[in-house]
C-alpha cells in the first residue's frame, strides 16, 4: 500500500473512464517519446504502458510511490527517474510529449520547466486545477495573465474537459481540468526568450495600470509615447507582446 502526501499535492484519479480518457487525449505514432510526470499510484500510468511501440519514462518524486509503481508494474522497471521535474534534465534526447496528473502545488512551476524544453516537446496533456488551466488557454479577462501569454507564444492550447471532484481520492477541495497542448507550427517573431519572459511578467506584475508605469524601464523615453502604452497588460495580444519585445533597450 501507499500514503498520500498532502506535500507533495497529491489527490490520486480512481475514475477509470477519466483516466482512459486523459490517456486517449495524448496523439500517439509508433516510436514517440513519452514522459509522465507524477505518476503517483499509477493511474493513468497503467494504460500509458499499454500503449504499443512507444518509449515511456515517468518522473517521480515520492520514493515511496516509486517502490509502489515498481512492484504493482514490474514492467516500469527502470524507466522511471526518481527526481523532481524541476530539477531533472530533459529526460530524452530529441522529441518527446509530456502527460500527467501535475501536482497542482506546482503545476505552473512546471509548465515554465516545459517552456525551458520547448524545442523538445510537442505536445503536453495535463490535468490543472481547474483555474490555472483556464488562466492557461486564457484570451481575455481577468484570467488572462503571465501564463497566458508566455504559453500561448509557443503553444495553441485546447481546454478539454472538467474533472469533478469525485473523482480522486481524496477529493481536492478544488475542480480540475483538463488541456492540450501543441506547439505552434509558425511560433511568434519574439526577439528573444528572455526579454519577452521580462516584458510580459513586468506589465502583469501591475496589471491595472496603464503599460506606460510599469515598462518605463524597459524602453526609450520617446517610444513610451506611443498609444500602445495608455493600454494595460490584460488589453494586449500575444502577437502585441511580441512586437514590442523587439523594441525594448
């Protein structure tokens, strides 16, 4: 048997159709690279080591779990790296897609650790609280923020379907979603990763003001007059954000 971990976020899925259906959610051609984050009690994990002619690693924390997964899986045996995904390298050269049941407690921390491998992940199926998946695939409104526009430069998200609370053991006192991601054929033109990371979490930082306060420092004195800068952060698009990075100091 295993413990839950009120650390480590940890609510378990046992709706079985839920999993299957978050599994069926990941598009799948023979030879792909899988990476689970979280597998927890294995609940999704089960039907992801199904899966014919894939390559399949879980990354997970939890030592206990990782007795757990190895003893009810013999066949998990060796592909599971016991670190958090924070701080574990890219678990595969070359392409690989990502899926879990993210520890909510560090679920955006996660999706910024994807954005780092960006160029190596296509795809990410992911189960969020319910209110960071719509900040996520947020294009307007008071959702509409830093995760937002960062993951939306690099990814189209799909928001997939809802998960009720019942649904897990023990029930979180939160709703959950889940979403897709792909990554966008033709990215934005952003002159580069850092400024646009600095841009965009420095006009959300003071979300209510107009641009022109919080950008000061970010640009000459003359382009602060243009009109752009009389908007506030949540006003701007994505294509918006990216034109303006090429015109920071």
């Amino acid at each position: 048997m295993y413990t839950l971990k009120k650390s480590l976020g940890q609510h378990f899925l046992k709706d079985e159709n839920i999993c299957r259906k978050i599994v069926d959610s990941l598009p799948v051609i023979p030879g792909q690279q899988i990476v689970e984050v979280g597998p927890g009690a294995g609940a999704i994990t089960k039907y992801l080591l199904e899966i014919p002619d894939v390559h399949f690693k879980a990354v997970e924390l939890d030592a206990e779990k990782v007795q757990y997964l190895e003893k009810t899986y013999p066949v998990i045996q060796g592909k599971i790296i016991h670190e958090s995904i924070l701080d574990t390298p890219a678990p595969y050269e070359g392409q690989f897609t990502v899926i879990g049941n993210f520890p909510y407690n560090i679920s955006s921390q996660i999706m910024f650790r994807i954005l780092e491998w960006k160029q190596q992940v296509p795809v990410v199926v992911g189960m969020f609280q319910k209110e960071v998946a719509q900040r996520i695939a947020a294009t307007k409104g008071k959702e509409y923020g830093i995760l937002s526009v960062l993951i939306q430069a690099y990814y189209k998200v799909e928001y997939l379907f809802e998960v009720h609370e019942n649904c897990f053991n023990p029930p979180p006192k939160v709703k959950s979603a889940v979403i897709r991601l792909h990554r966008l054929e033709q990215p934005y033109d952003i002159a580069s990763d850092r400024k646009f990371f600095v841009l965009v979490k420095t006009a959300f930082g003071q979300r209510r003001k107009q641009l022109r306060n919080p950008l000061k420092p970010l640009f000459d004195k003359e382009f602060l007059q243009d009109s752009i800068f009389n908007k506030r952060a949540e006003e701007l698009s994505i294509a918006d954000f990216a034109a303006l990075s090429h015109k920071m100091i």
